[in-house]
C-alpha cells in the first residue's frame, strides 16, 4: 500500500475538467516530484487528496485514510505536513503564536531544531513578513510535528537561490531519515535536483509516472558538431536523431583553412554546425560521427526541459519561459 | 481541545477590552446627561408626539426615569442594534476570511473536523459579549449611583444577562452567511444588511398589526425597557434566542462541512 494511492481521480467544475482520470502512487520513504505547468491541476490534485475538495469521480487515499472520510484524515492529518502554493497566515498575529497554535494541535517535537534552519522573524506580525519570510513559516509548520508525509505545493516559490539550496538539502536529509515527500513543481531543474520519481500533469491528466533517471536516460544528449566540409541533410537521421538543425557556413578566413588536408574539400572553408538531441545509443552516435572530420564536439545530458518540451510539446506557451526560468 | 479556541479568544480580548471602554464611555455620556434632562424637559411629553414606529423601534416606554431613559437610549440602540451588528458582523467574518484570504488550508490541514474549527472560532465570539456584558453593567450601576439615580442592579443585571442569548443569535446569523458566503466582503456586509432588516421588519411588524411575521426576528425574544422598566423578564425568549444560536451554528457547521473549500 503506497502512502499516497490515486486512482481515476478526477475533479470537475461544471465543463471544467481541472483533474481528469489521474492514477499514481507514491510509495514510501520516497521524494516525488508532481510536475507540470500553471493550471495543469497540481494545486487542485493536492487539495482534493488533502480532503478540502469533494473529487468527481475516483479516489484518493493518504496514509490510508480515505481523502473523503473525515474521520481517517483527521487522524491521518497528525503525521502529514502540508505547506500550500502561497502560505497565508493571520496577518495580525506573529509567528511565534501561529507556531504555537500549531504546536498546540499538532505537536512540535522539531521546531526549535527547524527554526534553526529557517529563521522567520517570531515576534514580528505576518503582516510584516516578506514572501520568503512566510514560506520559512510554512516550511516550519509542515515539518514540527515530526510527519511521515509531507505534501508540498510548490515550495520554493519566493525563496531566495540560497535558501532554495538549504531547502533541498534538507529535503534530501529528511527522506535519509524515512521521511516520503511529494511536492508540485513547474521548475524542472527542482524536481531534478531532489526527486526520485516524478508524474508529469498536463491539462488535468497525467502524462507519465517514471523515475528520474529514466526520465534522464529518455531525454538523451544534446549533441553540438562543427564539422569541416559539407554534410549533407542526411547525414544524422533515424529514430534516435530529433530536432536536428543544420547550417552551413562558407568562412572564408577561417582558421581551419591553412591545414585543410580534406581531398574532397581542400579550396574551400565550409563548415557544418549540426546541432540535434539523441536519445538512442552512444556506441551509435560515436560510430556515425566518427565518418566526419571534426572541428569541434559538445556532447551532454539534455537539460530536463528538453524533455518536458517532448511530453508537452511546443504549442504550450508557458513551456518557453519555464526553459528559462529552470536554468540554473 | 478547544486549543484553537483558546487563541481565537486571546487574540479578540484586546478588542473586546476596546469596545468596553466605547460602550462604557458611551454609558457615561448618556447617564451624565440624565439629571439636567430630568429636571428641565418633560420627555415623555416628547415620547408621545413620537410616530408608533419610532416607540416600537428604541422601545421607548418612559424617559423620565434612569431605567427607562437608558433603555431607550442605551440598550435598545447600544445593544440591540449596535451589538448585535459588530457580533453578527464578527460571526460573518470567521469561515468566510479565511477562505477568501487562503489561510483555510493551513487550519485545515491540522488534525481537527471542520465542525470542530468552526464551533471553537464561534466559541471565541464569546469573549467580547461576555467582557462587555461584565464590564459596562459595573459601569452604569457606579454612573448611575454616582449621579443620584441608582439603577436597579438586579434589574441591570438581568438585561446584560439576557443580551447574551441576544447576542449568540445575532453571532448565528453571521456565520450562516460565512459558511454559505467565500467573499467575506460580501458575508460582512450581507450580515449588517440582513440584521439591520430584521430589527425595522420586527418594528414594523408590530406596528402594522403582524406580530407573528415579526417572531423570526431575534429582536422579538429581547426586551431591555421591560426588563429595567417593568421588572419583566422574558426568560422563555431567552431560551429560543439560545436554542436558534445553537440551531444556526450546527446547520452552518453541517453545510461547512460538506462543502468545497475554494
């Protein structure tokens, strides 16, 4: 039995399918990653589970407790965390008193020892707190009691690149200690950093549940060729070529010139730049490369984005700008 | 239990320690007054030039005495209308801000039902409505015998009493609207209108012949003039303003807790 089990999930608003027909399972002990897009429904996935929503049809367990059985969530609820996409807090009270209400509920058998990690400002009200300062109280409250499950929405949004770092750290050290973590992301480089397995959500329905690695391996590498002389637009085809582009350049004073011991080519200075992602095997791609004379090779683990750009294709407008954004 | 109770409650007594110095200033003002309008003008004169609907409305019996020149004065405006608005006002706030600013989901994402939740954030209403109740009656009995004209304070005591039943039915209302309402804008304002209705529609009811259309109100079960004037004490309208209370905050915690938090 995982610690989260989805089955056909779905919830609906009126035509509006926000979560439709989705099954995973997360099993325990394990850091996973819900990734996809703004809108996607990771947030309403999270709070169906979480029991805040009624789903449309399906079913959701969490620690076993049934997400729509009020009972077994309140008890299942004493060893879940659960930091929401923007943490929102009495604006009017301070930190320490919302920690203590927490505390109160839930227990707090790690707060002092988080509070070192994450250091809000205690006695300043929230109405004060910048975002970063709110999200290092939400992160405190989803860990203080100690949970087996911590469901995380979108969790670095608003914090800064070092507590970012801190967080993954941290992260990584509470799943050594047993810890399962499921958390929503738009930012690929996050979920690669710190997950062992990801479900990837788009438009409400999942796309693909794998392990990080495979989800690597399937990527592929990004292959960058100069290569002297003019290869003809066939020379890298097949299944495991995608996206490939091809330019010619006839340099004139290029630096190749003087030592161009190329028969075929030896008055001339073209160069081709082949630029193509290759997800099939390296043997294969080092053997059709090794027909070329090569001026230069950059051969390297194609970025995750790569991969989500595959699986969402580029009709997606928000695709583009979370590239950006994932590059660190 | 009742943890969540126990902060709401702290974090209203300050305001509640606020709007018993208003109240009470408010008090003051009115008993201080009192000698030189009893000496120089009839009122009473005044009370029966008055239309029927204004005598129905501040419960106007007599102002010639302190008992009935303060219920006219300060029960019937002070507490029933103005009271009853800040607590109904109050209740309206406590599901439906928490849903409209996003902080729902970190409460209920503690270990406690929802009808939980919300019977202990009512349960904190009780803070100013019983601080009020404790500190304005010592002030108007001191005023009162301070200026020559004591209050009868089992009387006294006997209003504020009866308020709070009042008062928790009046809290009722607004958190109806809170569970039904996510804008709590909206559910704030929709208690202030509803409630500033029902105390005209009480009014008019009686002036216009249908007492019974009136017997919905809250207003209806709550006499202060009878009490401090005529000694009467209607302690059956206490008990249905306590039992509609409790009837209202368990139908909006059954509804709140079938329904989506947005």
């Amino acid at each position: 039995m995982g610690v989260i089990e989805v089955s056909d999930l779905s919830k609906h608003y009126g035509d509006v399918r926000a979560v439709d027909g989705i099954s995973f399972t997360v099993d325990a002990g394990e850091v996973f990653g819900f990734l996809g897009p703004n809108g996607a429904g990771k947030t309403t996935t999270i709070r169906t589970l979480l029991g805040f929503l009624e789903p449309t049809d399906g079913s959701g367990t969490v620690l076993d407790a049934d997400c729509t059985d009020e009972p077994a969530m309140i008890e299942a609820k004493r060893s879940i965390g659960y930091l929401p996409a923007n943490p929102a807090f009495e604006e009017s009270a301070t930190g320490r008193e919302i920690l203590d209400l927490h505390g109160s509920i839930k227990g707090e058998s790690r707060r002092a020892e988080l509070l070192e990690l994450f250091d809000p400002p205690l006695d300043r009200r929230v109405r004060e707190y910048s975002s970063g300062n709110k999200q290092k109280l939400g992160i405190i409250q989803s860990f203080m009691h100690d949970p087996e499950l911590v469901v995380m929405d979108e969790p670095t949004s608003g914090l800064d690149p070092l507590m970012q770092q801190r967080f993954n750290e941290f992260v990584r050290e509470e799943r050594d200690r047993g810890t399962t973590v499921f958390f929503s992301s738009h930012v690929l480089s996050e979920v690669r950093r710190v997950c062992d397995r990801v479900a990837i959500l788009r438009n409400g329905k999942l796309v693909t549940t794998e392990k990080i690695e495979s989800l690597l391996d399937r990527s592929g590498k990004f292959v960058h060729a100069r290569i002297r002389g003019r290869v003809g637009a066939d020379a890298f085809d097949g299944s495991a070529v995608h996206d490939l582009e091809r330019v010619v350049v006839d340099d004139e004073d290029g630096d190749g010139a003087g030592r161009d011991e190329d028969t075929e080519n030896r008055d001339s200075v073209t160069v081709t730049e082949v630029r193509f992602t290759y997800t099939g095997d390296v043997n294969d791609l080092l053997t059709s490369l090794a027909n070329h004379d090569l001026l230069d090779l950059d051969i390297e683990e194609a970025p995750l984005e790569e991969v989500f750009m595959r699986f969402y294709g580029a009709e997606d407008g928000s695709t583009a700008e979370e590239r950006g954004d994932a590059d660190v | 239990m009742f943890e969540l109770a126990r902060y709401e409650a702290r974090r209203r007594l300050r305001g509640a320690l606020y709007l018993s110095v208003g109240l009470s200033l408010l008090a003051g003002m009115y008993i201080g007054t009192f000698p030189s309008i009893a000496t120089d003008i009839d009122l009473d004169e005044f009370i029966e030039q008055m239309p029927d609907i204004f005598k129905e409305l501040f419960n106007l019996a007599t102002m010639n005495t302190i008992e009935g020149f303060l219920a006219a004065e300060l029960y019937s405006i002070g507490w029933t209308l103005l009271l009853g608005l800040y607590v109904a006002y109050s209740a309206a706030s406590l599901i439906a801000e928490d849903v409209d600013r996003e902080r729902m989901d970190i409460l209920l994402s503690l270990p406690i039902s929802r009808a939980r939740l919300l019977g202990e954030k009512f349960l904190a209403l009780g803070v100013p409505i019983v601080v009020v109740n404790v500190v304005v009656p010592v002030v108007v009995f001191a005023g009162t015998a301070a200026i020559g004209y004591p209050i009868d304070p089992v009387n006294l005591a006997i209003v504020h009493a009866l308020s709070i039943p009042y008062l928790l039915a009046c809290g009722g209302i607004g958190i109806v609207l809170s569970v039904l309402v996510d804008r709590a804008t909206i559910a704030q304002r929709g208690s202030l209108v509803l409630l500033f209705g029902l105390f005209l529609f009480e009014s008019l009811t009686v002036v216009a012949g249908y007492d019974w259309l009136g017997s919905i109100a809250p207003m209806r079960y709550f006499n202060p003039t009878d009490v401090l004037v005529e000694s009467s004490y209607d302690l059956l309208g206490g008990v249905v303003l306590l039992v509609g209370a409790i009837a209202l905050v368990a139908a909006s915690a059954v509804y709140f807790r079938r329904r989506d938090i947005e």
